[in-house]
C-alpha cells in the first residue's frame, strides 16, 4: 500500500495544472515562466472572461527565442506541445491594442511527465513490473483528472460569458419594446387630442 501512496504524491508532484485569473491592463503585457525538460508535454488553455471585445493577443516563446505559437486578438483557445529544449517558456497575454479597457484572462498551464524510454525488465522482476505499469495507469488517470477539471472551469467562464451577453441583449430588447410603447401611446394621445381640436366649433358672438 506503500507504493500506491508513493505514487500518488510523485503523481501530484510531477504533474501541473494550475488555474489562474489576471487582470490584463490597456497598453500592457502579462507573462508567465516556467522551466521544462526537453521532451515534457505542455499545453496552454485561456479564456477571457472579461473586457471589452473579450479578445487579447497570445504569445508562446521557447527558450531559444522561437515563438511557438502566437494568436491576435483571440477570445479562447487551447495549444499543446512538446517542448523541444530544456530551459524557461514563456507564455505572454498582451492587451496593447485596447485603449482603455483591462481584460480578465482565465488560463491554465499544464506541464506532464518528460517522456521517458521504456526500460524491459526480467521475469525476476515481475513485481516490479506489475507496479509499473500501475504506476502508469494511475498516471494516466489523474492526467485525465487534470483535463476533466481545466475542461469543467474553462465551460464555466464561457457559460457565464454567454450568460452575460443573453441577459445584456434581453435587458435591451425590453428596453426597445418599453421604448415603443411609450412613443406608441404619445402618438395616440396626440393624434386624440389634434382630432378633437380638429373637429370643434367655434362660434364668434
């Protein structure tokens, strides 16, 4: 039981993936660090969740100077990669193209297991064997975990995006329709009130 315990903290240990909230502000630029083995899996999923046209620029930047990947002005999106040298990455959220307004970005960077060759054991070590490819299975389960719950929180702030722009674009419509009534009623008490003086007689004594 020992080792099942054991490796579920080196799970936890070995892989990341952290859920973050930023304010963008007008005219600036947020970046994010983090420093990799050569071959890990990575992988950047962002979604704004507030902020004028919720859209901001994305930039992925290898530790050589390459940028691996760059998006403008996107609302959401997601990008995976292994990382071809060891050293930092860089993942920058820049907001220069707005004038005024700040963004509220949801983010998460999730980094796996440096992908490892399989070592072939003996029959002597069957055991061992057996735990290993436990360890792997279980591995592969809180990596799915992982993915299930950046999956449940990136649903999340696209539904209350939705939400908002529904409630924005019905609180509008009811506006317009009390907007019509009232000018409807204006015009008809107007159009009483002409006909009546219209149709009066006047008489000069």
């Amino acid at each position: 039981m020992r080792w099942l315990i054991s490796c579920l903290f080196l799970i936890f240990l070995s892989s990341n993936a952290n859920c973050y909230f930023i304010t963008v502000d007008a005219h600036a630029e947020e970046c994010f660090f983090d420093k990799v083995e050569a071959g890990t899996k990575m992988g950047l999923t962002f979604e704004i969740a507030e902020g004028g046209f919720l859209d901001i620029d994305v930039k992925i930047i290898g530790p050589d100077g390459k940028i691996i990947y760059q998006g403008d002005q996107e609302s959401s999106g997601k990008y995976t990669f292994a990382a071809h040298l060891r050293g930092i990455y860089t993942y920058c959220f820049g907001n220069q193209k707005s004038s005024m307004t700040p963004k509220v970005v949801m983010f998460n960077m999730d980094i796996g297991e440096n992908l490892k060759p399989i070592e072939h054991t003996s029959d002597e070590n069957a055991p061992d064997a057996y735990h290993n490819k436990i360890d792997d299975m279980i591995k592969e389960l809180s990596t799915s975990l992982w993915v299930v719950k950046s999956e449940q929180e990136y649903m999340q702030v696209r539904d209350r995006n939705h939400r908002a722009i529904n409630e924005s674009t019905n609180s509008r419509v009811v506006m317009w329709a009390c907007f019509e009534a009232t000018v409807l009623v204006c015009m008809s008490i107007g159009q009483i009130l002409y006909l009546k003086r219209f149709f009066e007689v006047r008489r000069v004594v």
